[in-house]
C-alpha cells in the first residue's frame, strides 16, 4: 500500500505508523465523567468501508489524516491534520 505524504509525496506504507481512527483528534470536556473519558479512549469501532485515519510518517515526522476505505485498501484522500481544522 502507497499513502501520499502532503509533505514528501507518494510513500511506502512502511514509512507510516497506523495510529488509529480520527476520533482521537476530539476528546471529551475536561469536566467530562470518567466514564465519558473511558468511552473515549477504549471504545473504538471498526468499520468496514470508509474511514478517516490518523497516520504518522516516521520520515519526516508530520501527522497525516487519510480518508481511506478499509474494505478496498483505497485510500480517497490525505491531508496533515494541522491543515485539517483539528
């Protein structure tokens, strides 16, 4: 699998870390119950079609959100998440 780096171009994916899905970019208020942060951090879906993943590119060290479908490898799009609005 290939995943375009925003920065470096079109990389091998051993150059990448799988992260884990976008929710992590979001997290629940800091007044939040400690079973709102439980949820947060350890209930995770997974999907099959379309996602959007955190990666980040070992090389060069920037964090990349790719829009990807886990049934077909395909990966739609990729953008550093700094660019992303998160």
């Amino acid at each position: 699998m290939r995943i375009t780096c925003p920065l470096c171009g079109d990389r091998d994916l051993r150059e990448f870390s799988y992260t884990g899905s976008d929710d992590y970019l979001t997290r629940p208020d800091h007044e939040a119950s400690i079973e709102a942060l439980d949820d947060h951090l350890h209930l995770r879906t997974n999907p099959a079609g379309e996602t959007r993943d955190l990666w980040y590119h070992d090389a060069c060290g920037a964090w990349i959100l790719a829009e990807r479908n886990t049934v077909t490898h395909e990966i739609h799009a990729t953008s550093l998440v700094a660019e992303a609005g998160a």
